[in-house]
C-alpha cells in the first residue's frame, strides 16, 4: 500500500459483508497478521479459501509472520483441518495461543494488518464491524489491545496429535 493513501472506512452488518472485509484485509497484509476471537465459530475459518487466503500471505516472503489468540481453540482443531495443517507447515511463521480462562479475554473480533489495517467487531456473536485500512491511528490501539490479550494467554495451540 501506499504510505501517502488517505484512510477509508466501511462499516458492516452482514456476515457475508464481514468475511469480504476480512479477505480483504489479509489482502493488504504484508507482514503482519493478528488474529483474535473469543472461538473463531463465525468466521471463515473451516473453508478453503481463508486458508488459500492466509497462505498465500504467508509465501509473500519468510518474515511474514500471523499470530493468532483465543479463547477456545476447540472449533479450529476440530472443524477446520486445512487450517490445521497450514498452521502446522508453516509452524515457522504462524505463533498461536489459547487462554484457559475465557471470561478474562474480551467478547470482540480483530484482525490487524501491518498495525496499518484493522477490522473489529465489537461483539464476537454479531457481524456488525467496521473495517478500516490505511489508519494507523485505529489500526495501532488495537495491535497494542492484541499484544495484551496476547499476554493473557497462557498455552500454545498444539496442531498435531503428539503436541510438538
């Protein structure tokens, strides 16, 4: 993206309108991705083309790199297996964690690009968000808000049956 690009704002109320916006997003990434959801259960996540998507920013170069917090790691391990493996062949580049405590993380959705582009939803269980690219004055409270989740989380995500 370019550094001198004025920043846009688009709010949704649709789950539909919230996967675009999410694809959209992983679209600009370039280095950075952070992922947080209190269980994942209503995005994309067990359909091919998010793993298409975060795969194919993961093979823009070896230092991108995608962190991803939860609450609950549950639905990811168990319904969405090309997720899984991805994360498991990229294990290099993707960090993810889970709290064993839920009701310490907050009930809200983000995603964040770069500290540069960010999506939230306010409330995890309903599509309504807003989606803001190029706004590091949005984008970077929220990477500072994932760093803290982040903190809360005590135990990594194992991805294969043996935990390694």
């Amino acid at each position: 993206m370019n550094a001198a690009q004025s920043p846009s704002l688009r709010a949704f109320e649709q789950r539909s309108d919230f996967h675009a916006a999410l694809f959209e997003l992983i679209r600009h990434a370039e280095k950075e991705l952070l992922l947080f959801d209190p269980d994942f259960q209503a995005w994309p996540a067990s359909e091919a083309r998010f793993s298409e998507a975060l795969g194919q920013f993961l093979a823009r170069g070896r230092s991108a790199r995608l962190r991803l917090a939860t609450g609950s790691p549950a639905h990811l391990l168990r319904n969405c297996p090309r997720l899984v493996s991805l994360f498991s062949r990229h294990s290099d580049q993707i960090q993810s964690v889970h709290a064993s405590e839920m009701r310490r993380l907050p009930a809200e959705s983000l995603l964040i690009a770069d500290r540069r582009h960010a999506l939230r939803l306010p409330d995890f269980t309903r599509p309504r968000g807003v989606l803001r690219l190029d706004d590091l004055a949005y984008a970077q409270p929220l990477a500072d808000r994932f760093e803290e989740i982040w903190q809360l989380c005590e135990a990594r995500i194992h991805v294969n049956p043996l935990g390694l």
